[in-house]
C-alpha cells in the first residue's frame, strides 16, 4: 500500500491537525523525516502554508490544536507542539502547552528544528503598500531603476510579470523587464490587481 493511502487510513481522510478534508498531502515532519509513515502526517495545504511560514498564522483557526495535542501519533504530537509554542502569547496556546506531554525522545524531535523558538509572525514578501507577493504574481515598478551592471533603466510602471520570491532575501524578487532576469528591491514594486 502507498504511503498516501497508509496516511489516508490512519487519518480518516482528514488533516491531521484540523480535520479539514480539503487539499490533503503527505507532510514530511523535519528533520528526522525519512518520509515513513512514522515521521509522516496528511495534512490540508491552509495548514502547511502557516506550518512552513508561508502565511501568517490565523490564531482563531488553530483552536483545533486543543484536539490534535492528544493524538496518538508521535509526529502529529511534534507538528502540534511546534505550533502551540509558536502561538504561545495566546493564553489559550499555553495553557494547552503546559497540559501537553511528550516523551524525552519526541520532545527531541520538536526541539531540534527550533521552530519552537520563534513567534507567530511571518517574514513574508510585501510589495510597497504591505501586500503580499507570491510566485508567479505581476508587479508594477513604482519608481525608475537603473540595473547595476546593465545599460538597463526600468522605468516607473513597467510591469514585470511572473515574479519569483527570493527565498533567503524578503525583501528582493526576481522577474524579467526587457527579457533579463533582474533582482527587484520589494519596495519598489506593488501587486498588480486581477
């Protein structure tokens, strides 16, 4: 039988974190993942975008966790206890967290990533009226720029489709003005609607 499946069976083809049916796929749990069904959970795509930090998390939607602390899977418990830490400024998250028991070795798992050393918020990429900016989105430039190394001047409101985020840098993208690959500063830019 496919992992997926195995998953599916285990969870009752819900997200394991907050029963959501929708958009279910396997999550790998770091860093110890060795992509088994023990270091695995099925979990819906609202929840891995705020589990990667892709998204800021919605407080009022991870109410669930009071439920999904008690389950009997090591990696769900570990997906969970990064989670209330994270939420730990909410009252709610901590007394929960002070409730939740794991073992030595699984309290080691959730340490190791230190993911539970971090707060809710989320260093996203915002364009320069704080919209957020995702792969693939068109951006208008909101000011002339002169590319370095280039005789290039992208002038104010040219418009640079099918941007890619820089992972390391939020504040810098990459798109193609006049069929070269430039690096945009995120404040120069804003999220061209529709």
């Amino acid at each position: 039988m496919k992992l997926v499946d195995l998953l599916a069976a285990r969870s009752n083809n819900q997200c394991e974190i907050c029963t959501s049916t929708d958009g279910l796929k396997p999550y790998e749990v770091p860093p110890t993942s060795d992509g088994t069904i023990d270091d695995t959970i099925l979990i819906c795509e609202k929840c891995r975008l705020q589990l990667d930090k892709k998204e800021e998390l919605d407080t009022t939607r991870w109410n669930c966790l009071t439920t999904s602390m008690w389950s009997e899977v090591p990696a769900v418990q570990v997906v969970t206890w990064r989670l209330l830490n994270r939420l730990r400024n909410e009252s709610w998250a901590a007394e929960n967290l002070d409730m939740m028991y794991l073992s030595d070795e699984h309290l080691a798992w959730a340490k190791a990533t230190g993911d539970h050393e971090n707060d809710a918020s989320v260093e996203l990429h915002r364009d320069a009226n704080g919209h957020v900016l995702q792969h693939g989105d068109s951006v208008v430039l909101v000011k002339s720029l002169d590319v370095k190394g280039s005789t290039l001047n992208a002038k104010m409101g040219t418009v640079v489709r099918n941007i890619r985020l820089v992972e390391d840098n939020k504040e810098q993208i990459e798109g193609r003005v006049e069929g070269q690959l430039i690096v945009i500063l995120t404040k120069y830019v804003r999220r061209q609607n529709g």
